[in-house]
C-alpha cells in the first residue's frame, strides 16, 4: 500500500560512519546502561495518520514487552520519524533517525512515495528499514541497500483484485481508477492487466486525488454501465469519491485497496461506503486464532483495537529485537550487521513467516478481503480461498 507521489530528489550525503554502535544510557536499562532503539518512519500528523498511529502503536507494544520481560539485558526505546505520508517530508525524518546513533533499525517507511526518498538515504548509512506497509513493485528492483519489504507487494494485492471480481456471478465489465499516485498506478496496473487476462470488459480511468468535486467522476462511472469499479488509492479521496458515486446511483461492486482499509474511510463518507470491499496483505488481529491475544493486549495498552497494519508492524518490531538480541550476545549490535541479520533471518511472526529474498523482497504473497458491513470493516477471509484457489 501506501505510496504517495514519488518526488525525484537528489540524494545528498549522509553523514557519518556506515557502522555506529548504540551506547546510549537513558538511565532505565540493563546491561550497563545499554540503549537500542527502534525507529517507525510514517505519518504520525497530516492526513493519513490513523494508519501511522496503527503501525506505531504495534511497535511501541513490542519494544514495551521486552523491556517488561526480563528476558534482556539492554534497554530499548521508541524512536518516532513523522514523514506525514509524503515524499516532501521523508528526508528530514530519515535523517533524524540516521542521526540518532542509537537507532539501530527502522519500521518503514510505511508510504512508497516516502519510502523511494528515504531507502538511498538508509543504505548510505547501513540502517535496515523494514517496511510493513510500502507496496510498490518497484521499490525491491532499485537497490537502496538495505530496504526489506514485509508485506505481499501490489503484484499480488493486484491480483487478487482481480481474481475476486472474476470469480464473481454478473461482473463482466470493470471500471479501474487510480489516483493518479504511484501506489495508485501501481496497483490499477495490475488489476488491469490480470482482469483483461480474465477475459473482462475493463475501463481505466485516472481521477486525481486531490480533485475538488467528484461528481464528473461518478457520472462517468454510472454512465459505463461497468458491473464493478477498483479504486486505487486511499481514503481521503475516496470517501468524498464514494458518497458521490452514492448520489449517483451507482449500485455496482466496489472495491478498493489496503490504502483505503481503514475506519475513517466510514467516518468520513458513513453509509455511502457500504458494501464495498477492501483488500489488504494484512490480516485482522482480532479474528485470526494466532493473534487474538495480540489484540486483546493492544486494546488494554493503546484503549483501540489494533488496525491495518498494527499486527504486522508488532511482528517487525520483534524480529528486529530477536536479532539484536542474538548480536548484543555476541558482543554488540551496529547497524550493517543487524541489517545483515535480518535480511537473512526466517522469523515465525505472529501473522506470518517473514524471510526475504536477495532483493529484500517478502517471499510470501497471501491478501486477504474486508468488507463494510453495519458501518463496520469486517473481516471476510483470504482471497485464495474465497475464490476456491
């Protein structure tokens, strides 16, 4: 998901050593004082900061068991980076993070337009960023360095759009819209290409996501006669984009991505939304056997139930202790060694099994489907057994 407009930026130099040793003392830890910190790089203020606040809260909630655990002898910390979602903010907050000598890894960018930014500027300094949430296809074919995806890319996302729509009775034509972002065109791409392989009637279109009035949009829509639209993009534009479709009289299958699947899509556009289907590489924590009691420790912490994207950020953040823990044994953890821990390791996460291949890609494909009922995101299953693959 999650990929704002890439900006090309040139690349300045970072500075300091590629290998920075953590030795900081807060005061609170073990093993003589010994600081390790955790970074989360997304946007904790600015539009999209329900899904910021979903991935930081999972890993606030790992570094917090450990250090209540008793099972380390070094301290760890929380260390926030606020890109703001955008691509225009990702160098100051890598930077910060890169400039904290005792941040030792990085959850995120949770954004791809933010993540293109930010990943040379990790790999110059030999810092892991281990994205939960960063879907672009491209961002594993540019050698940053040290960037790892931990989520199915918008290959599969894509795909699994597309299979669902297929394996439908009564969709034979499909409207695809992107936002004209690069998580937008990314995603529509696929869709495109996999529903035209199925044999179905497709329209694509591109509607900014910055467009005032939608109302040309949803004519355009009700006026293909399209059994189903995909909307690619995220849930700021698609909430005022659904509740014109709504006035429409649009009354055709909807379905959007992981950049929409979040509750203020209802908050924002209310029943106009229901019935439509969000799919997501992530599952819900709150109705998977494997992460129930997850959930249940998260809502005690945080007061909410844990959202897109939490579970999965609270497995990254424990891989990364669980290889900082092996390196502190061994007699110190820097940065390049930990980056190199990881993109090695196989760690068997709550929501899944996390290994990456020689490109930092996650090896594992699996989407699963959402839909909005009673006002409510509900959990409907994997894609690949709803449609009987």
């Amino acid at each position: 998901m999650l990929n704002k407009s890439i900006a090309r930026f040139a690349i300045p130099v970072v500075a300091g050593a590629l290998v920075l040793t953590a030795c900081g003392d807060d005061g609170g830890g073990g093993g003589g004082g010994t600081t390790y910190k955790i970074a989360y790089q997304g946007p904790l203020s600015g539009q999209n900061v329900g899904l910021g606040e979903n991935m930081q809260n999972g890993i606030q909630l790992a570094i917090n068991e450990a250090n209540e655990s008793g099972d380390y002898d070094f301290e760890l910390e929380y260390f926030a980076a606020d890109d703001q979602g955008s691509e225009t903010q990702a160098t100051a907050a890598a930077q910060s993070a890169i400039d904290d000598t005792d941040v030792m890894a990085v959850v995120g960018p949770a954004f791809s337009g933010p993540t293109n930014v930010s990943a040379p500027l990790y790999g110059q300094a030999g810092l892991a960023a281990v994205s939960t949430s960063a879907t672009n296809p491209t961002l594993t074919e540019q050698d940053f360095g040290t960037f790892l995806r931990a989520v199915p890319n918008d290959n599969a996302q894509g795909a699994a759009m597309a299979d669902f729509l297929a394996g439908t009775d009564g969709v034979e034509s499909v409207v695809v819209i992107d936002d004209v972002s690069p998580y937008g065109e990314g995603l529509a791409d696929v869709a495109e290409a996999d529903l035209n392989d199925a044999g179905l009637s497709v329209t694509r279109q591109s509607v900014p996501a910055d467009t005032v009035d939608y109302g040309n949009a949803a004519r355009s829509v009700v006026e293909s006669g399209a059994d189903a639209l995909i909307y690619a993009g995220y849930y700021e534009a698609l909430a005022p984009f659904a509740t014109r479709l709504s006035e429409a009289g649009y009354d055709g299958i909807v379905i959007s991505g992981d950049g929409s699947n979040d509750d203020e899509l209802i908050n924002l556009a209310g029943g106009a939304v229901e019935g439509y289907y969000l799919t997501c590489p992530c599952t819900d924590a709150t109705q998977e056997e494997g992460t129930q009691a997850f959930a249940e420790r998260y809502e005690a912490e945080f007061g909410v139930a844990p959202g897109t994207y939490s579970a999965e950020s609270y497995d990254a953040a424990n891989m990364i202790i669980e290889q900082i823990d092996a390196l502190h044994a061994e007699g110190g953890v820097d940065r390049q060694s930990l980056y190199e821990a990881l993109a090695g390791a196989e760690y068997e996460g709550l929501t899944k099994s996390f290994s990456f291949d020689e490109n930092g890609e996650f090896t594992q494909q699996a989407i699963f489907m959402y839909q909005v009922q009673d006002e409510a995101i509900g959990y409907v299953g994997a894609v690949e057994e709803l449609v009987g693959g």
